[in-house]
C-alpha cells in the first residue's frame, strides 16, 4: 500500500481537483483506492457524492480512536474506490493531536488496517500548516503538491516544502516529494501565457525539472467532470488527463 498526499499550505492551489482525479483514475485502471478527506472544507467528500448523517463517522471520530477504521470507510459509486469522509467539525481534533504525544504520527497508525484491502491511499489535506497538516505529512510515503501558475502558486509551494523537510529532520515522516503538479495553467492557442510560463519555470528552479510534473490546464472541463462524477473522456477531452497518466505509471513502475 501507497499512501499519497495532495498538499499545498494555500487554498485555490487544485488540491481536491488532484485528489478526487486522481483517485478516479487509479480505480479506473483496477487498484484499489481508499480517498480519506481530511480537510474541514468536505471538498473531497461533496466530489465523490457522500453526504456525512448525523451520527456517521468521519475521520473526525477515527482520529481520535473512537470507531474502528472499518466504521468510517464508506463505498462510493466508483468502482474500487471508496472513502473516508469529513464534516467541518474536524476542526476539533487540533487540540487533541497538539496534546497526544504523537500528533504527526496519529494518521498512520490509524490508517494502518489500509494496507489489508487497499493499494493506495490518497488523502486530501487542508491548505494550512496545522497539527493536522502534519499527522498527513507523517502518515504519508508520497506527497502531490499542486501549486496554481500564480505568484501565490510557488509561495504555496515553498512552505510546503519546507513544512515537508522540517517534519524530515525531527524524524517524525518519511514522505517524499513525488513531484509538483502546475494548476490552473493557461494558454491562449497554442501558446502558454507569461504568467503561467514565468511560474512553472519558478518552481522548476525550486525542485528541480524532474519533479515538475505535466500540468492540469486551465478548463473548465474539470469542473464538469467533477461535479458530475465523470471522467475527462466522457467530454471527449483525454487529453486532459495526461497529468493523471503519468502519475499513475510512475506509481506502477515502482
């Protein structure tokens, strides 16, 4: 089992635009795929269609150990892929990771049955460098950093790296930056604008061209996708799916 990471430390930077395609596609090819939406925002969990009862489960409740983690994994309507959602009382775990002893290992205790049914986990985390920010770190082999083609874009970048290297040399993760994936790049024809040029050659002087990754285009095309819970070939747009194609035979060949 893989656990990945989609993490930025600001919002707008296409984490659960990378989570939830990502997710699709590694079902899609016949792994099997556990989403887990730790992010108070949902976004992970209003894509895949789950509405969180009152009295369900979340990650929230997992966390702190108080369901097994076999009570928060629910089934979604794609095939392999199924989730662990969140609501926007995940806020409260803050205090309880700060004062567990433990905090950025927690996560990967918690998910650890994973690794009997699933063959990647791909968690979605919030755009802040909190303590759950760090239990993601911690619990994580991979980590997927979006970055948008805006200045905004490579600051996000940079404290995510820096977030990621810090918990490194506590010895409190072991992740590795699989590579940073351009958001939002834009072009007009066949030309990338200047901003989005200026950018993407930015985070490459940053991380180094091999862990650039092929960027998400600026479409609206993933909106649709997503709120309709299809895939970019049901819009005739494959080609869009290129970024998702190349992370997943990476993921195979290793």
């Amino acid at each position: 089992m893989k656990v990945i990471a989609s993490l930025s430390l600001s919002g707008g930077q296409g984490k659960s635009t990378v989570s939830v395609m990502l997710a699709k596609y590694l079902a899609q090819a016949g792994h099997t795929v556990l989403a887990v939406d730790c992010d108070p925002q949902s976004n992970l969990t209003i894509f895949l269609k789950h509405t969180v009862q009152e009295n369900e489960p979340t990650i929230l409740e997992l966390y702190r150990k108080q369901v097994s983690f076999e009570d928060a994994v629910y089934v979604t309507d794609t095939k392999n892929l199924c989730l662990i959602p969140s609501d926007d009382g995940l806020d409260q775990v803050q205090d309880y990771l700060a004062n567990s002893g433990i905090g950025a290992l927690t996560l990967r205790k918690r998910l650890e049955p994973a690794a009997k049914t699933f063959d990647y986990v791909i968690i979605d985390s919030p755009p802040q460098r909190s303590q759950v920010c760090k239990s993601i770190i911690g619990a994580s082999d991979l980590v997927l950093i979006p970055a948008e083609c805006t200045v905004k874009g490579y600051g996000s970048l940079v404290r995510t790296v820096d977030a990621i290297r810090e918990l490194k040399e506590d010895g409190a993760s072991d992740a590795e930056v699989m590579g940073v994936i351009p958001f939002r790049d834009r072009w007009v024809g066949r030309r990338r604008t200047n901003e989005s040029q200026m950018v993407i050659d930015a985070l490459t002087g940053e991380v180094g061209e091999a862990q650039v990754l092929p960027s998400i285009r600026e479409s609206e095309i993933f909106k649709k996708a997503i709120s309709q819970g299809l895939l970019l070939e049901d819009f005739n747009k494959p080609d869009l799916a290129y970024p998702f194609e190349t992370i997943i035979e990476q993921l195979e060949i290793a």
